[in-house]
C-alpha cells in the first residue's frame, strides 16, 4: 500500500534511511555519516509530515514502511525563467522487497504530488557509481542532464 507517512513510521524510516547510507557509503568510501544524524534526520523527516509543499511518500506491507520517497516543490531563483520545479530525494526500499514494483509505486506517487503542484520539471540526485539506481531512474523516464563534482578538502 502506498500512503502518507506520519509520526508512527518514524523508526521503519529511520532504519531504511540508515540502510540507504550504509549502502551509499560502500559505493563512496569518503562518504560520511554524522554521528547524530538519526537525531538530525528524525527531525527533518518530522518537518515534512505537514509541509503543503512536499510529500513524504511510504509503501507499506505486512504492517511495516518498506519503501519511502520525498518530493518537495522548489521555488525558482530570480535569474531562472522556472518558477517552481520539483525534487525528489531520499528513495528507499527495503532490500528484501526490491524488484516488486514499490519503487516505481513511490516514484508514480511523487511524481502525481509535484504535477498536482504545477512543476515544470524534477530533479534527483543519484551516485554516480550506483548503477542499479542510474539503471532505474532511466527506465522511470529521469534523464542526466548535470554531473556534480566533488573535491574532498583534506580529513
């Protein structure tokens, strides 16, 4: 079942965001988690559950948060001609449950949020070494059009 999440799921999003980090931090070994990130992100994923301008999306079964996706809307900056885009972030099913469909539920569920808000396009970011994740974004119609570049500034 796709649904809103709200306060009761935080643990289940707690869990599948921290195995989306773990899994992010083997494909990027300079990756770095905060040591009190759960407490940070807990918080963020809070904000969001009465924000009008985003739609934290889950896929529940069993009675457990399987799947989780954030879109948001964005305002444009005053030297862009769009005025409002879309964003789509924190993407995550849990591994037992991949290749089911939930991702492409979560991504149709988001999508219809930011159409309802009148976007003219959405962004996402991926790692560039996460084929599985490029693979799938391609297929769900998403296409490259930035490459964002990182220099690491020491330890």
């Amino acid at each position: 079942m796709i649904r809103r999440a709200n306060t009761t799921d935080i643990q289940d999003l707690l869990s599948l965001w921290n195995e989306m980090m773990r899994s992010h931090k083997g494909m990027h070994p300079d990756f770095r988690i905060a040591e009190n990130a759960d407490v940070a992100i807990a918080s963020n994923f809070t904000t969001l559950f009465d924000d009008s301008s985003a739609a934290f999306i889950v896929a529940e079964e069993e009675d457990k948060v399987v799947g989780m996706l954030i879109a948001q809307v964005r305002h444009g900056l005053s030297y862009t001609a769009t005025e409002i885009s879309g964003y789509i972030r924190d993407v995550a099913v849990a591994k037992s449950f991949r290749g089911k469909g939930i991702g492409r539920e979560l991504v149709q569920a988001g999508v219809e949020f930011l159409k309802s808000k009148n976007v003219e396009y959405i962004d996402l970011i991926t790692g560039s070494s996460n084929n599985i994740s490029n693979d799938f974004w391609q297929k769900m119609g998403f296409k490259e059009t930035l490459k964002v570049r990182t220099l690491l500034m020491g330890s």
